[in-house]
C-alpha cells in the first residue's frame, strides 16, 4: 500500500487566512503546487515550484504520476470532490496514495446566501459543460444552484427559462464568494441584462406562468415535444418501454433506430448522468434527434452513422438496449452478446414480421412479451369516438 504523497486542498476565496491549521502546513510544506491562475494567486505567499494546469487538460494524470515521490498539492475550488478535479484524479490514482482537504462549497455558501437548504435544492454543473443541459431541470417551484461556465451563462440560461415559459423566475448571480470582492447581481429571467464576472455560480427559483411547458424528467413526453416524421415510439408507448430500460444513474443505453431520438433523450433525462448511443442510417433523423437534444436537455446525445448489427462492435458496452426498428435474429445477437450482465433489453415491433420474430425470440430466452394498443378520443361528426393506434408488441428481458 503506497503511502499518501499527493494533497489536495481546496481553497477559497479567503486565501490561506480559511485553511485549517493542518491544511495550512500541508500547503506552506509542499515541494510542487497545482492549480489555475486564480489558485496560484490566492496561495502566493508560499514559495513552491508551481505548475500550471495543462492543456488538454486530460494530461493531468500523466502529469501527477510523474511526480509521485515529491511532496505534492493541487489546489482546487472550495470541495474537491464536489464537480471539481478531485474526483477526476481519485479515478486515476488510487485513495490510498490522496488526502483530500475540503473547503466550503460554492453550493454550501449560495445555499447561505439565498437561505434556502440545500437539501431541498438541485445542485448541477455546466461549467466545461454544455449549459443546455440544466433544461431538464426547469420546473415548477423548483430552487437550482448551478457553478456557471463563464460571464455569458446566466444570460443563456435565463432565455432558456424565458422561452418555456419560466421568464418570472428569479436569478441571482454570486460571485467571489467568502472574499473582499465578493458580489452579487440579482433580476429576473425574461429581463435579465447584468454584466457578471466570469467565475460566478447561479441560483434559480423556476416560476411558471400558467402556459410555461411542463417537462417532467418521468418519462412519457408529449409527443408535440419532438421534431419527427411521424415514425416514433408514441408517449405511452415510450413511457412503458422507459420503464422496462430501467433509467438509472450513469447507466448507458444503445437506442439501436433511435429515429427523432425520443426514446435515448427520455433516457437521458430520467437519471442523473445517463449516457445514451442513438444508432440511426439517416441523416434527416440523426438531425431531428440532435435539434430534439438540445431543446429537452440532453445536449450530450451520442449520435452514430449506420446500421445494427455492424455498426455496434466497438462501441461502449451499454447497461440497456432499445431496438426500435430493423430488429432481426443478427441484431438480437450482437445486442445481446454486447449486453452487460444485469442489462435490460427491449424491442417493440408493429409489422406482422417483426412481431413473428419477436414470438420466436421469447420462445427461445424467455423474457415477457405484451401487446400494447393506446385509444385516443377524436371528433366523429358532431360526437366523439375511439380511434385506436397501431398496436405494438413488446418484448423485455433482463440478462442474468
């Protein structure tokens, strides 16, 4: 077991003045210090070789290795391991070899500013981040805490809430939080206009008006929501279909057909950083399912070219898989060898053949097969009658 050699210190904006004692000797004892500008200037009293952080900023592991030996400190922002470095470099190097020393968060302190408890309040991150993923986070009554990826983001994310409806949400801007400069910008969404410095974090209090567009991240979207061409997993349908997937946190789907995208965007958006692959031959759809990404908050959508099963070999192992078109015996098998244990497969057909094949496939690994139809009341003349959808067979298995 290796001894620890590597400290990582989180610091604010008080400097060296809000390290505890102990963190404070680490410090003034290191051989090399790691950090950002800022970092650097908030520790400068301490005479340490300093390096900078490098650029790709992937090569910080590398880096770090090379100095195992020394005695060695990488300062990052308020907690380490909450959205910050620490926890990329606990992936990489092993606990045994790290001391972390934490210092209050920027959730921490915004949640004492707004006097809101932060157990009631959703803390996200898009900072190096798409910012259009906190869309899935807009609703009603509900208190966001985001760390910001520079001065334009509350601007953004202010037109986001503006355009669903939102636009009387409060926002506030705080920023040099626990230090001599610390500020704070507060407005409202639809007329926001503050120049805000571009190390800040956010908070939201989403107010919807009566027509603002409810987004509910159980899935079951309406299908109004998508841009399609008519060819998609319908709302209840998609919603029976998400619930056998099993969205569940950091969990990777392959949405083999993924067509508008509406089933991996549902994925994506039911648990806190689900991955998603939509495996789609035309280029129209692929658009579609990006266009409809962006706009549900599922900016990170990985979106590939061609064909299943060829196209499946290589790509990441997934957790789920949803086969919503060109369902064959080749496809099943190179899904299902692919599968993780414990994965959850499903396929919906609506053709006759595809439904014969579906029957063939259960009669040989089991799994549960359903026949779901969905009515939708429409005018007929001067009355209203049932109009009945296609009906589609589902078929789910767990592999064990």
């Amino acid at each position: 077991m290796s001894a620890p050699w590597l400290h990582i210190v989180g610091i604010g904006e008080d400097g060296m003045d809000g390290l505890l004692p102990a963190t404070r000797a680490v410090l003034e004892g290191a051989e090399v210090i790691v950090g950002g500008d800022r970092h650097h200037r908030l520790s400068e009293a301490v005479t340490a070789e300093r390096v900078a952080w490098p650029h790709p900023f992937d090569a910080l592991i590398g880096m770090l290795k090379e100095m195992r030996g020394r005695r060695v400190v990488v300062l990052a922002t308020g907690d380490p391991l909450w959205y910050s470095v620490g926890a990329r470099i606990g992936r990489s190097i092993a606990p045994t070899e790290i001391v972390y020393h934490p210092q209050l968060s920027a959730f921490q302190l915004s949640a004492a500013r707004m006097g809101w408890s932060l157990a009631d309040v959703e803390t996200l991150t898009v900072h190096g981040r798409p910012v259009e993923q906190m869309i899935a986070f807009i609703q009603p009554d509900q208190r966001l805490l985001i760390l910001t990826t520079g001065a334009e983001t509350p601007g953004q994310i202010a037109a986001f809430l503006t355009e669903r409806g939102f636009g009387d949400s409060p926002m506030t801007v705080l920023a040099a939080m626990g230090g001599k400069d610390e500020a704070r910008f507060d407005g409202i969404a639809r007329s926001w206009d503050h120049e805000v410095p571009a190390f800040n974090t956010l908070a939201v209090e989403c107010l919807a008006a009566p027509d603002a567009a409810l987004l509910p991240r159980v899935p079951g979207l309406a299908d109004a929501l998508f841009v399609h061409d008519g060819t998609m997993t319908k709302q209840e349908v998609r919603a029976a279909t998400l619930a056998k997937l099993m969205p569940m946190r950091g969990a990777h789907l392959w949405d083999i057909g993924t067509g508008c995208g509406s089933v991996a965007i549902e994925w994506m958006r039911a648990a806190r950083y689900a991955r998603a692959t939509g495996i789609e031959p035309r280029a129209d759809r692929r658009a579609m399912a990006a266009s409809n990404a962006l706009a549900l908050g599922a900016p990170k959508l990985d979106l590939v070219e061609g064909k299943a099963p060829e196209v499946l070999e290589g790509l990441d192992p997934p957790d789920a898989i949803f086969i919503g078109g060109g369902l064959s015996a080749g496809v099943f098998d190179a899904a299902w060898e692919a599968l993780r244990p414990l994965g959850r497969l499903v396929a919906n057909a609506v053709t006759l053949e595809s439904e014969a094949e579906l029957v063939r496939l259960h009669g040989v690994h089991g799994g549960e097969l359903v026949r779901l139809q969905v009515h939708r009341a429409e005018p007929v003349g001067r009355f209203s009658g049932w109009r009945p959808g296609m009906p589609v067979v589902q078929w789910s298995l767990v592999k064990r």
